[in-house]
C-alpha cells in the first residue's frame, strides 16, 4: 500500500518506488511527449470558467492568507522591514496568534453552505464556456477530494465533507463543459515554511508558530524550515517529490479530467514530472478509444509536448501552438471589496487572446459559503449577452494571417503583462471560420465619429463581396478605399461597445504595414 505521508516516508531509509503509470505509445522522455497533439475540443473552445475555491477562501482576505498570515515582519525585496503584514495583522485581529491558531484552524471553517455546483455551471454555460476547471489543490496542501495521500486534510473528511471534485465534475458534464484540474502542490514545499518561524519583534517574539509542532507536519510539512525555492527540486527531497507524484496521479486515476494545469512549469521533469505528464497521457488515450483528448497545461514554452500557459498575460503575436491566458476577475481567492475588471476589459481581452491562436481561462473567485457576489455575476452576465450575438467569431475559429491592428501593442510576450494593454476604438482583432470563408473583424470600441476604418483591409486586400455588422439587422454603408475599409456604423450611440464584422471576400490579404 503507497499510503505514506511524507513525514512517513522522509523517516525511511527505502523510499517505495513510484507506482507504473499507465501503458501506452508515451514514454517519460521529451522526444516521446513530442508527439502529443492539442485536441480539437481545446482549439474550438476559446474560453474557460475558473473557480479558486478552498479553505483560503474562508477569511476572504485574497490570495496566499496560507502563507502571509505567518508573516508578522514583511521585507522588500532588498530585505528592509517594512511593517506587519496586513494578513498577519487580520488573522491575529480575527482568529488568534499563529504560534496557536494556524491555517490548520481555518481549514475546519470552511464549510461551503451555499454552494450549488449545478446553478453555478449553467451561469458559466451561458456565458459562452466551452470547459471549467476547478482547484484540486493549492499551495495550502489541502485535497478537495477523498485523497488517498492526503488522508486527513481533504474535504471529504474535513471541513464541507464533501467530493468537491466530484460534484464539480457532475456539474460540468451534465451542462456539456469539458471538466478541468488544477494543482499548486509544487510550491507547497516553499510556501509553508513561513509556518516555521516566529514573530522577530513584539510582545510574542520568539514563540514558534504553529507549524513548527510535528503533530501537524502532515499538513505544514517538515524539513522546509528554510528551502530554496524551485519548480525544479533544488533542495527538495525525493520523498515530497514522491508525494506530489502520488497525489496527482490519485486524481488521474479517479477524475480523468478533460485538462490538467500545473501552476508552474512541468515540476520535477528529471525525477517524476515526464512519467506523471506520460501517465496523463496514455490514460487519456485509454480512456478515449486511442484518441487523445487531454490537455495539459504549465507555465514553460511548450515545444509541442503541452499547453503553454501564461499567468495574467498575453502573448504579443499569433503563436503556432495553441496556448492559454489564466487570469481572474480580481484576486485569485474572494476578496471583500475588490475592484474587478470591466465587462469590457474581460471581452476586449477574449479576443486579443482568440485572435492569437490562445484561449482565455477566466476566474470568478466564489465566497467561502460557495455563491459568487453580484459583480461577478454581472460579468457573467455581460459575457452572455454579448457572446449570444458575437460568439461565431470567437468559438471554433482560428487565428488569420495577422492577429490584428490598433495602438494597444505588447512590448513582450509573456505572463503579467496584461495591465500593460490599453485597448482603444483603433484596435482590431480578426479571426477566421476554420475553413476560411468567413473572415471577422472585432473592433474593439466604438468610434466616436461612427465611422470604423481597418486599414489592414484597403483595397490592396483584395475584393469585400459581403460585410455585415453580428446582431444588426440593417444593411451598413461601407467602401474600400487606399486608406483602408470605411463601414459607416449605426446612428445609435453604443458607446464602447465591442462588436463584430462579418466578412467574405476573394482571397483577402492584410495590407502589409499597417501597424
């Protein structure tokens, strides 16, 4: 039986071999994962919902109250003391002294008393989704399933007492969603060794914190007091590694999930990460007749052998493997009085995402109690009325010859950098039908002379047949000329809504130059 905890495990001299993973044409080395191929489902599907939804939800503070509710004295980043941390200073305020009260003691207070997974899915649904994708575990060490590794801290035994991951996926089938995983375990190594120190200054300096007692090394781990941070497995012993290989493998192996997303890159690739990616893979194939459907998604360029994922960023042209933006609403947990982004901002950037070759997973952080606020559901909300009427040129679409023109311009590709896009009425994004009859041109504002030009489309383009305008029943009056195509748009103010041109054409080739 592979039921050791950690603690358990490091205590062996042997550690037990890891278990085989499924059989099948993928080997645990990089050429083998060459062959993997991104499923159709996944290039079609455009956008997904995301629920960052635990224990961590429960003091509704954001993200990582895990770890920054143990960090009473907060550095820079050059290691000068700046204060309290505001975490600290809350949970202190709220819950206790983590020398006493730890985010052991948080764990029981999730309860999720409203939570309605099938209401919540046909939200998403209409929003336009195509998949949804829930944690499995963050950084907290926390399963949010009956786990056979993790066997006291799971939300089956613990807190909800409920299969969260089963019930999410029960939803998302029966509302026709791909159903997606995701794991942080990685850096759960690093991130609760904050739990073994104490207060350097204050009344209670000195008094370990609640992670230091090895009655709870189950959950804070051991060993960690000090490591160095790395997805890689710098300092990292074997037997974590072991670990995490054993857990997400139980998750395979139970759920099966349609996508599997790793916040990070592909962890310990030298050791145990390559046979977890080749087990996913080869238990897909199986579980799908030989065809593969699964997709995996971490934060390193892909070569091929997966989906790359960007964390809050965009990339900066159309990238020839498909990808995807993960990025939230607001904060990555609830957070009371968050502002979010605009329905707008969320819109504007599904299309600059589709227009190259990406998808858009997108977080609606639920409440403790399981229920979204009013300003998420209007978001919600916004994405259904506006995908009802635009949707054909964002889902089952493939990027154009160029992804687009306008003055919102990405210095560099990667993760974080979505703040830097300030989208404009010049902005446009095209995509294309998958058989390339029907080219569609996203503005991305509304002019305010009325008049919309797309340079890239002037006469040199080639010959416009038919234009027309999603969810306008009138014809519009519209030319090419040398400056470009000229569509005079309706006399009703929109202010800045996105919206859509519809267009076929003979051959149409972007102007070279515009941007």
């Amino acid at each position: 039986m592979l039921t050791l905890s950690l603690a358990a495990a490091v205590a062996q001299t042997n550690l037990l071999p890891l278990p085989p993973i499924a059989a099948g044409p993928f080997q645990p080395d990089d050429q083998s994962l060459k062959q993997y191929k991104c499923p159709e489902w996944f290039r079609d599907a455009k956008l997904g919902i995301w629920a960052v939804w635990g224990p961590v939800s429960v003091p509704m503070q954001g993200d990582w109250y895990a770890r920054r509710l143990y960090l009473h004295d907060e550095v820079d980043k050059n290691g000068k003391p700046t204060g309290q941390n505001s975490d600290n200073k809350f949970h202190v305020e709220h819950y206790g002294h983590p020398a006493k009260v730890g985010f052991k003691d948080i764990i029981p207070l999730w309860h999720a008393e409203k939570w309605d997974p099938d209401r919540l899915m046909d939200l998403y649904q209409k929003a336009g989704a195509k998949y949804f994708c829930m944690i499995a575990m963050h950084h907290d060490n926390f399963d949010c399933w009956n786990s056979r590794y993790q066997p006291k801290w799971n939300s089956v035994t613990m807190g909800p007492k409920r299969d969260i991951a089963g019930e999410w996926q029960a939803a998302a089938i029966k509302h026709g969603l791909r159903f997606g995983m995701t794991e942080h375990l990685a850096a759960s190594w690093w991130f609760y060794s904050a739990a073994h120190s104490t207060d350097k200054t204050g009344p209670l300096a000195g008094v370990p914190y609640d992670g230091n007692d090895p009655k709870f090394s189950d959950l804070y781990w051991s060993g960690n007091e000090k490591p160095t941070f790395s997805y890689y497995g710098t300092n990292v012993p074997f037997a974590y590694k072991q670990n995490w290989f054993n857990r997400i493998k139980d998750m395979i192996d139970r759920y099966h999930p349609d996508l599997l997303y790793s916040d990070s890159p592909l962890p310990y690739p030298d050791d145990v990460g390559r046979q977890l990616l080749a087990h996913y893979y080869n238990d897909n194939l199986a579980q799908h007749g030989g065809k593969l459907e699964a997709v995996y998604n971490c934060k390193q360029t892909s070569q091929g052998r997966w989906v790359q994922d960007l964390e809050r960023g965009v990339m900066d042209g159309i990238d020839p493997h498909p990808w995807q933006t993960d990025t939230c609403v607001g904060q990555w947990y609830y957070k009371t009085g968050i502002k979010y982004k605009s329905s707008a901002t969320v819109i504007q950037m599904l299309a600059d995402i589709v227009s190259k070759n990406g998808n858009l997973l997108l977080n609606f952080p639920p409440r403790p109690d399981g229920t979204l606020d009013d300003d998420e559901i209007k978001i919600l909300n916004d994405l259904a009325a506006w995908t009802a009427i635009n949707g054909e040129a964002i889902f089952g679409t493939r990027p154009w010859k160029i992804y687009g023109e306008g003055s919102s311009k990405v210095v560099k590709a990667g993760s974080f950098n979505e703040g830097k896009l300030q989208y404009t009425a010049s902005d446009i994004r095209f995509t294309q039908s998958k058989d390339g009859k029907t080219l569609y041109a996203i503005a991305l504002g509304w002019p305010t002379d009325g008049k919309l030009v797309v340079k890239s489309l002037a006469d040199a383009a080639g010959k416009i047949n038919e234009l027309a305008l999603l969810g306008n029943a009138n014809k519009l009056d519209w030319k090419q000329t040398v400056a470009g195509l000229v569509v005079t748009l309706p006399a009703q103010n929109l202010g800045k809504t996105i919206f859509t041109l519809k267009i076929t054409g003979q051959n149409l080739q972007p102007v070279a130059g515009v941007n």
